[in-house]
C-alpha cells in the first residue's frame, strides 16, 4: 500500500506539555467564569438542574413547569444538580452546575488526543523507512500527530460556544470522545479501553443519544470483527473483545428500554420536496463555518490516503474515524438540533485532519499560516476596537453600534478582565513572532496559529465582552424590568376574585418556553420570594406573565374583565424575541 507519510525524526518534536495544558486551560475556562446562564438550551438545562436539586421533581421524569425536557438525556441534569447540591453556599448557583462540565471539556480533549496518538502508533499509520535511517520514531511521530490533532479540534469554530453551555450536548460530546479513544486504543491495552467504552457509551445513552450510542457501539463491534490484523496477532484477546462487545452493545440497548430513552425524531420530511434544496444549502453552510479547519485538511487526508483507504484490508487510522465521522454527520442530517448533533463529529473529523499533517509541503503550511495570522489578528483588533469605542465613545460609529445592539447597556471598566485580554493579546503576538521564524520543523507548527487564534478571540469575547453579551444573551434584564414594574405598581394590594378574599401575591404564567419559565425562577426576586405556578381556574395569584406572541395569535384567550395589562416587556430590544406581556388581576 501507497504510504505518503514521509517525517524524519526532526520533525517530530514535542510541543512542550506545559504550553498546550495552558492553551486547553485558557481554551475550557473562559466562558464557564463569570457569566450567568444564556437563553435557550443554557438556562433550560440549568432549570431542570435546579428542579432535581430543590428536590421538586422525580429524578427519573425531570420537569420544569410540568415540561419535559427537550432531550430526553438524564445524566447531564444529574451531574448538574448534584453539583448544586455540593456545592456551598457562597458558589453562584450558575456556576456551580457548570462545574461537572468543565471537568466534561477537558476530558474530551484528553481523549482526543490519546485517541489520535493511539491511531497513529498502528502499523499502517506509520512513516516511510529511510534507507540509511533517521525516520520518526513511532511514539515521537504519534505524540507529534496527537499534538496537532489536538490543536485542530480546538481551532473549530463551531466548538467554542456550544462547548461552553451547561447542556447535554457538552456531555454527549465527552462520552463519544471517550467511546472514540476506546476503540483507538483497544489494540493496545485490554481493560481501559473496554471500561472507556462502557462509561463513554452508557453515557451517552443517559445523556440523550440512546440511538447514536447503539450506532456506534455496532459499529465498533463489526470494525473489531473486521480487523484481521488483530486478529491474526492475538486470537484469545480478539475473541474476547468481540464477546464483550457485543455484551456491551445488548447492555446500551436494555438500558435505553428499560429508562424509556428511545426516541426516534428523524425529520426524513425534510430531505424531500421542496423542503430538500433548502434544507441542504443550510446543512451545507453549517458544515463549512462549523467545522473550520479541519474539513480542508480532511479530504485532503482522503486524498492522499486513498491507497490505504480503498485497500482490501483498510488501514485501523483511517477507516475508524471515518465510521465514526458518516455515523454522527448522519445522525447531524435527521435530527432537529443540527449544530449540536455536528458537535459530536469534531473529535473524529480533528482525528482525520491531524493525519493530512505529515503529507503537506512547505507552501501549503505557509499559506495557512498566513490565512490564520491575517484572520485572526483582525478579529482580535475588530473586538478591542469595538471595547474601546464602548467604553470611551471613540470611534463613534462603532459606539454607535454597540449602543443599538445592546440597549440600555452601561459600560464599565474591570480591571481583572482587562489584565487577562491584555495577557491573551501579548501571548498572541509572541506566537505570530515564534511561528513567523524559520527554524520550526515540528509537524503540529501550522495547527499553532488557528487553535491560538480560536483560543485568543473567545478570551477577548469571554473577558472584555462578557458584560454585554450577559446584558444580550441572558434573561437578567428582562426579569429585572418585570420585578421592577411589580415592585412599583401605581395600584396597591392586589384583591382576589372573590370578595374579602386576597389573590396570593405570587406569579402565574401561561404560554411560556421552558427557557423562560427557568429564567423565571433563577432571575426573577418575585418568584422567589412569593412563588411561580401555572395558571389554571384555580390560581389566586395576583400576577401573570404570557407570551406575547401567543396573546397576539389568540385574542380571545384571556377574560379581560378579570386581568388588566401592565406592561409589555421585550428583550433584548423593542420588536426582538422574547416578549413578555404582564398582566394584573383586577379586583
């Protein structure tokens, strides 16, 4: 077989352990600090969270204001509400349930790289023999492959936001990087691999991919049966693997049953016309945007491995991460939330990629290199322009924009955040100058730059914007304004409906998302203090919050006699999404 792969032992030094441990660090932890829970799937996985935890829901049928959640997954919302639980008293609630998901992302960078550095130590992966000598050592060349593997998963531009939520996607990510490494490293080692397979692949189940879970456990199972080498070399230890296995795979799907997980939402409608055009072109542009730069570096992978891939006997470093690759971009294509079920592919499209490093000339590094270099240095200066024009007013366009995507938002300056951008910027600037010099032969040397720049612009974002974004993408301010309106009502007490008797001074709802029924309880000082229930014939509370859109669709859906309108409240700015009308009961 055509093996393009030709290293010497210099180009194989080893990225120093301490820099890439900061740059995971300075990767994972901003955006989990100082931030409270963002709309939509951060704030509803925290409600259920925060539901089990007050010990106001069957742990075994989560709900949130009598809502099931919209991934049937069970452990993610363990895992958060044990961690409130635990967690004392002077930890802010939010970031207390994001703790299990910090350990959740370094994990599944962990396992991606000891699952790259695992496929590459197979035979095929290896580098051409020099006829005098001097070829990269295979742990050298697989520590180097691992490395910049590594580095690419990071540098994805789709991973950066939806890694950093409190949601079951974060720990469905963890469990099929750790049932990826499994698999890699079954070759190598008897019962890490296998126990790796059992809790990355239970995991999953319980974290809302019961069918994924079983696709891939099949999948491990046929590629194992398939690998004739292994089988050749060890026959007690193949069979036994294959045995355990197959228990495995029978013990996901009795999981699933007997928990009632299955669920099969496959939207084949889409895919048929007229719906298909469109939905493809936005499947299409997900795909590019989400998973750059590793899709270039995959089909060139494809390419220059075809010899391996096409032969009889497939090559164990390419053929398993491609399985895996068609197995979670096709769950991608039939399921609703589409940007979180790609997110599961980045371990196994970063593992392609890192395999296309060895095979690149000279020119092709540098033009990514400079691509990055000029990609990056201007989102970098782009954010610290748009800072300083929010803080200073100068220059007054860009002020001018920040003021209108973020009413009623006031600048200040922490100084904290401030040193850490500051900090982020000159490590930037000291790499651009490392990189720029001609004495780096390493094979991870051109995936520095799009991890660095990746790393780089999500600190900015996490550090200098936080506030804004936290005024933008949370519900703080809009719960704020409702408690503010109740607060300072012109009328006074509130009566009940029947005469001598006083509404309870708590907060009905009716009509609202599961997202904002969370932000409701989290946020809201009223709810709080006097409670939050559903309306019904038999609410006394002397409040109620509807959506706005729903009371539009239907007129007739409240008793006008019974409840005056207060106010409209709408977030994040007139006309957005998420407006709430607040109504009083009258006497």
């Amino acid at each position: 077989m055509t093996n393009p792969a030709i290293v010497a032992q210099g180009a194989v030094r080893r990225l120093p352990r301490l820099a890439l441990w900061l740059l995971c660090l300075a990767y994972v932890l901003p955006g989990f600090i100082g931030r409270m829970p963002w709309k939509r799937a951060d704030i509803t996985a925290f409600g259920y969270m925060a539901e089990l935890a007050a010990g106001r829901t069957d742990w075994l049928a989560p709900r949130l204001g009598g809502m099931p959640p919209d991934v049937d997954g069970l452990l993610p919302y363990w895992l958060g509400a044990w961690a409130l639980q635990l967690a004392p008293g002077w930890i802010d609630p939010g970031f207390a349930a994001r703790i299990p998901f910090i350990a959740l992302l370094l994990l599944t960078l962990v396992c991606v790289w000891y699952g790259i550095y695992y496929l590459a130590r197979s035979p095929l992966a290896q580098p051409v023999s020099f006829a005098f000598g001097g070829e990269a050592n295979p742990s050298d060349y697989a520590r180097a492959l691992a490395d910049g593997g590594l580095l690419a998963f990071i540098a994805c531009l789709g991973l950066a936001q939806l890694s950093h939520e409190t949601t079951p996607a974060v720990a469905q990510l963890c469990f099929v990087a750790l049932s990826f490494y499994a698999y890699a490293a079954l070759p190598h080692h008897r019962w890490l691999p296998l126990l790796s397979a059992g809790v990355g692949l239970t995991g999953l189940t319980l974290s809302g991919g019961p069918i994924l879970a079983l696709l891939l456990s099949a999948g491990g199972l046929l590629f194992h049966a398939l690998d004739r080498a292994q089988a050749d070399q060890n026959p007690s230890r193949h069979r036994h693997g294959l045995w355990r296995l197959l228990a495995l795979t029978v013990f996901i799907a009795l999981l699933a049953t007997v928990l009632d997980l299955w669920d099969w939402r496959l939207r084949w409608s889409e895919f048929g016309p007229p719906a298909s055009a469109q939905r493809w072109q936005s499947l299409g542009r997900m795909l590019l945007w989400f998973t750059w730069p590793v899709w270039p570096l995959v089909l060139w992978t494809l390419w220059r491995w075809q010899g391996q891939l096409l032969a009889q006997q497939p090559s164990r470093h390419l053929s398993l991460p491609l399985c895996w690759v068609l197995l979670t971009v096709g769950t991608t294509l039939l399921t609703p939330a589409s940007d979180r079920a790609l997110l599961l592919a980045l371990p196994a499209l970063a593992t392609l990629a890192a395999f296309a490093l060895p095979t690149m000339s000279r020119g092709v590094t540098a033009l990514i290199d400079w691509f990055t270099l000029l990609f990056f240095t201007l989102c970098a200066l782009f954010i610290w322009t748009y800072w300083i024009a929010m803080q200073t007013g100068v220059p007054p366009q860009p002020a001018a924009n920040v003021a209108r995507l973020a009413p009623n938002f006031e600048p200040r300056f922490v100084i904290l955040p401030f040193i850490f951008a500051t900090l982020g910027t000159l490590i930037w600037t000291w790499l651009v100058k490392w990189r720029i010099g001609r004495h780096q032969a390493a094979l991870w040397k051109s995936m520095v730059l799009p991890a660095g720049g990746v790393t780089l612009c999500w600190l900015l974002l996490t550090t200098l914007w936080m506030p804004p974004l936290d005024h933008a993408r949370s519900y703080a301010s809009l719960m704020q304004r409702m408690d503010t309106v109740i607060q300072t009502s012109a009328t006074a007490p509130v009566i009940g409906t029947a005469p001598g008797v006083t509404a309870a001074p708590c907060l009905s709802w009716f009509g609202l998302s599961r997202a904002q029924v969370a932000a409701l309880q989290f946020h809201s000082r009223v709810v709080r203090t006097h409670g939050l229930e559903p309306l019904t014939d038999a609410t006394r509370c002397g409040w109620l919050v509807i959506d706005r859109d729903k009371l539009r669709q239907t007129p007739g859906l409240l008793d006008e006699t019974r409840w005056e309108r207060v106010a409209l409240l709408e977030h994040p700015r007139p006309g957005g999404e998420d407006g709430l009308q607040l109504l009083r009961r009258l006497p």
